[in-house]
C-alpha cells in the first residue's frame, strides 16, 4: 500500500486533527498505521516508552491509530529555546541548540535522519499517515522543506490537500498552491477536503463543482466545522477550547507563561463540567479563584522572570488557597533555580523562586526522559512521564503540604482517583469524571464524522492502485 501525506494550503487548515481521524479510520478497518511527520516545532511533547521525546501531535495520532508511539513517527522536532535559537531533537534525543541558519545548515543530515525512520516503518506497517507542515509551496524553503516536498518526492506519496474554508479566500489558497506545486506532488493528488466549513453544507455544491471542473482536482470530502477539546496542538490553540460550564464547583486559575509547554495537561481539566478553567496571560488578582496552577514550561527562568515582571509573583505568594505546579511549574514553587551551565537561561544564573519547597532546581544534562507508572502521593501506579533537565535534590519527583502540592510527572490528572481526591480535598462536592473514556470518545466520534463526510474508498483506491 502507498504512503499518504495530508498536506495543506497554510498552516491550522486541520492537517494534524485530519490525519488523527484517518489512523482511527483505518485502523478501525483493521490496517496497522503509523503516524509520521518529518519535522514538528513544537515546544509541546511527550515521552515514548524507548526513552525518546516527539512532539505531542504524533503521540495523539498514535493513540487514534491505537499504536504504542514511537520515536519514529517524528524524528525531528523543534523547540524554541529563545534569543532565535532552537533546540533540536534528533531521533527522540537532543542533538544541539542552534541557530535557525546553523540548523538549515545541517538539513541535508537531517533529511538522512528522516529517510531512515520513514523507510522503517513502511518495513512496519500497512499504513503510513504523513503529516506536512504549514504549506507545501514556501518556494523560499523548498530545499530545506523536510515535511512536504522531501516525503511527498522522495516516497512517492499519494497527496491529500486540505484547505481551511474558515479564514476565507479558499478557491485563491488552492488555486495557488495547486499551481505552486511541486509536479511529482500535484501528479500524486487523490483529492483535495474542504475543512472546517459552518452552516448547510449544500451551500458548498456549487464550489465543489467550481474545483473539480476549473481545478482539475475532485474535492474527497466537506468537513463541519468539529472542535476537538483535547490535545490542541501549540499554545495559540487554547483559546478554541470549550469548556462545559453546566456545574462549575471549583475555579482554576492557570498561569499562560510565554513559555508555556505540555499544555495538553489542561485537556483533562478544560474538559471536567465541575472546573472552570481560566488562563491568566497578564497581571490580575487571584482571591477569587480556589486553585492555582502553575503548568509545564520550555523557559523556567525566563517565565519565572515574567511572573516577577508582571506582579503575579508576590499574588501567587500571597494566594492562600490551593497551588499546583507541574514539571517547570513545580521548579518555580522551590527556594532558587541555579542553572550554571545556561541550559536553561543564557547567561548562566541563579533565580529566586517562590520559595514554597524548600529545596534548589539545578539545571544539569542530560534531560531525564522517562515515561512509567509512578509511586506519587501515595498512590501506587500513577501514568505518566518525565521531560526536564531541572533536579531537585530533595523533592526529585513529588512535594505536598497542606495547600502546596507538585510534581514533575506530567499527567497526573489524567489518573481518576488522584483526580478526584485532589479536588474532593479543595470542594467535598467535587465529584469527577472517566477522563479515559471522555478522551476515546472524543476521537472516535471525530473520526467517524470524518467519514462520514470523506470519500474513504477513494483514498482507499487510491492508495492500493498506487
């Protein structure tokens, strides 16, 4: 069977959530498929059982397609690190921070890298799902273009093209890509889906025709506009969140850092009826709300700056109920974070935490990546994983007191008990949810409103005639 890549006419057109509900599709007809994208950046990620960290979308894709996640599916990924630099990942493993000119400098060791985890799991799986990135027609890039035209050429990938009707001027966006495209690309195109339109799709007949007849390109499928409240892919992505306040019984207030990272640790609790759940990008008062959290974050010391910058430093100080800080945001509850070695901040140095913990973060390589059933809190098999190079010689994995708790072990409230206990212990009324079964739910009821509006037997055709 051919390899599939969903390609898009610019970035957020739904390539990500789209390929999600085809691992599910297929694997529900009993293909084994493997998610892959060449290059994410994303500073949100997670931890395989290898030991290895991928970006975040790709564990998701996998759990649709109901594989265990593999290094493979992203062997390149992208963090920012500040001051214009990245960290790269190479393989699950951190291979150097560079600049963006010295990375696009080693693109052709990169594309070597990519080569051999695709050419692996085609040996692996019946089915490979290839996610592009942004738009396949960045002329400017196409060289240093790992997640489009490399795959696309190189594997001869049969092409799906997604176009996001939503933001407008969808008939310019795919005529121009389509005539941008690279001729191996365009000559492989099943087809091209509509996404994310609103209101009676009959409305839509008439530009179905206008593609097919002008464009020479047959549209798969018009795809209702789904939002989808788990696993948002980059921080921008939060705000799409819909929360069901129908029987709030507790307040959180969470603390949106610029660096926020893994904020798919927010999923459990955007998604619980009892939890109204608020970002605080800037300065406010914090009385009002029961709990704080203090989330995941790529840039420790620069956030914690930020705090200071913006006065919620000394009003989480003064918060005298309920704060929870998880892997970055459990680093900032201690008394200092020394990082001598600027791994975290450049230039190495030393920051005052909120001092709750009595203890020191110190910033040493390597990053601990470990994904495991945990001993926390007392509870003996706790789900979850470890991405941080910060140690703290005292609390290296947990710290609670009577209003302080925290951990570096992301995913803890995806447990139900400590869940529910957590939250019994700040409202007794609190009463909770299965998260797990909220969770599979939510992406197999996308997935099938995905099939039913996408030619599946077209793709199908398509990619075993290939």
């Amino acid at each position: 069977m051919k390899p599939l890549a969903v390609l898009g006419t610019s970035s957020d057109a739904g390539k990500t959530t789209l390929v999600m509900a085809l691992c599910r599709i297929f694997a529900d007809r009993g293909l084994r498929v493997a998610p892959f994208k060449a290059q994410n950046v994303s500073n949100n990620s997670a931890v395989t059982q290898e030991g290895r960290e991928i970006s975040r979308a790709q564990c998701f894709q996998a759990e649709a397609a109901r594989v265990e996640p593999s290094y493979l599916f992203n062997p390149v990924l992208l963090k920012s690190h500040g001051n214009s630099s990245v960290q790269v990942i190479v393989n699950g493993l951190v291979y150097k921070n560079q600049s963006i000119v010295d990375y696009y400098a080693e693109i052709d060791h990169l594309k070597t890298q990519v080569k051999q985890a695709f050419t692996s799991l085609q040996l692996n799986y019946d089915l490979v799902i290839a996610e592009g990135a942004g738009s396949p027609v960045e002329l400017n890039l196409l060289q240093k273009d790992l997640s489009n035209t490399y795959i696309a050429t190189t594997f001869h990938t049969k092409n799906i093209l997604v176009a996001d009707i939503e933001r407008g001027g969808v008939f310019a966006s795919i005529y121009g890509t389509l005539e941008l495209m690279d001729p191996v690309m365009r000559r492989n195109l099943i087809g091209l889906v509509v996404n994310k339109f609103r209101g009676d799709r009959r409305f839509f007949d008439d530009g179905e025709k206008i593609i097919a007849e002008r464009f020479g390109v047959p549209v798969l499928g018009v795809l209702p506009f789904l939002p989808l409240n788990i696993d948002m892919e980059d921080s921008q992505s939060l705000g799409n969140y819909r929360q069901r306040l129908n029987d709030v019984k507790i307040r959180v207030a969470v603390i949106a850092y610029p660096g926020l990272s893994n904020y798919n640790d927010l999923d459990v609790l955007m998604a619980d009826a009892e939890l109204e759940v608020e970002l605080i990008h800037t300065y406010r008062p914090l009385a009002g709300f029961d709990m704080v959290l203090l989330p995941g974050s790529k840039t420790v010391i620069r956030d914690l700056q930020w705090l200071k910058e913006q006065g919620l430093f000394r009003e989480i100080q003064q918060f005298k109920k309920s704060i929870f800080g998880l892997c970055g945001g459990y680093q900032m509850l201690c008394n200092h974070l020394y990082d001598p070695d600027a791994l975290e901040h450049n230039p190495a140095c030393i920051e005052s935490g909120l001092g709750f913990i009595n203890d020191t973060v110190t910033y040493q390589t390597p990053k601990i990546l470990k994904r495991e059933d945990y001993q926390l809190f007392s509870y003996p098999a706790i789900s979850g994983y470890e991405i941080h190079c910060g140690r703290m010689a005292e609390y290296p994995l947990y710290y609670r007191d009577d209003k302080i708790a925290g951990t570096h072990v992301h995913g803890i409230f995806d447990n139900d008990n400590f869940r529910g206990d957590y939250f019994k212990g700040i409202n007794p009324d609190y009463q909770g949810y299965a998260y797990g079964d909220y969770r599979d739910q939510a992406i197999q009821g996308f997935a099938d409103c995905v099939a039913e509006n996408l030619d599946i037997s077209a793709i199908l055709k398509a990619l075993q005639d290939g």
